[in-house]
C-alpha cells in the first residue's frame, strides 16, 4: 500500500501540461526592404477580395493601404488573407501576391486613378490569376524607394495589408 501511495505521489508531482489553446502571437515588427528582399503574412482561407486602395502621403512616404474582405466582398475581421511581396532591383519594382483573391472591387484603370499622383509609384500592373484564384499587383517604383508592408488586423473595420514607401 505504501508503495502505491508513493508512486501516486511522484506521478502527480511530475510537471503537466494542458491542451489549452494559446492566442496567435502578434506579427513580428515589419521590416524595411531596400534594394531586393521579401516579406509575407496573412492567413489561409477560403477566399478574398480587394475592396479598395486607399492613398496618403507626404513629402517623403507615401502609405498604400489595401482594404482585404471575404471571398464575397463583405468587410472582414481578422488578420488578411496570405500574401507574398517582394522588392525587385533594377528596375525597382514591388510585386505583390495575394493568395486566394479571385475578386477585386477596383479594376486597373480605378488603380491607375488612385496612384496617379503618387510621389513614389511611376507604373501599376494588376492581373487576377483564374488558374490558381490570386491577384498579383506589381507597382514600378522611383529609385532607391524603401518599402515596408505590414498586415493589420481587422477589428472595427476591414483587414489591410499595408504598403509604406519611402524616397529619398
């Protein structure tokens, strides 16, 4: 019996560990592409739209936000659907994928109409990919531009993936 006792006193006293669900950590500080590099982020679904590019700028950034919805066009909550982008050299231009987007609100005279007078972007390409269900966006930067792309959660409104692009 005292060997039982002591048995079920080293087995409860050993560590344990529960299946319990942790929160998703908070997407690492984006960093700063210069000349060539690449950055991702979003999640998997089952679908995504564009619903609209949205332009501020100043001096010497300019900020690019695109608002990302559901597979039917409805304001989305959470983190945006997978993207891959990616900043190419000579010429300089940013490419970006966004994975499972088979829609898109803005076609690419709307797109042209929003970047008209951006400070760092000289030419857009937008094509939606019937094949594999992506729209890849690929933007001809002016010289020496930074970049930064960072994806932000949806809470009160929409997710967004974010494009900060900074001249000299």
């Amino acid at each position: 019996m005292k060997l039982i006792t002591c048995f079920a006193t080293l087995l409860f006293a050993l560590p344990t560990f529960a299946a319990v669900a942790t929160k998703s950590a908070a997407p690492a500080v984006p960093k700063i592409l210069s000349g060539e590099g690449a950055t991702y982020g979003g999640l998997a679904g089952s679908g995504f739209t564009l619903l609209d590019v949205r332009r501020t700028a100043d001096k010497k950034i300019e900020r690019l936000v695109f608002d990302v919805g559901d597979k039917a066009g409805a304001v989305m909550r959470g983190w945006p659907g997978y993207y891959h982008a990616e900043l190419k050299n000579n010429p300089q231009r940013l490419v970006i994928d966004f994975a499972q987007m088979p829609n898109s609100n803005l076609d690419q005279a709307a797109l042209n109409a929003k970047l008209k007078n951006s400070i760092a972007v000289t030419r857009t390409v937008m094509s939606l990919e019937p094949v594999d269900n992506s729209l890849n966006l690929t933007m001809d930067l002016k010289k020496n531009t930074k970049v930064r792309v960072y994806q932000v959660m949806g809470k009160a409104t929409t997710s967004k993936v974010v494009v900060d692009l900074i001249t000299e």
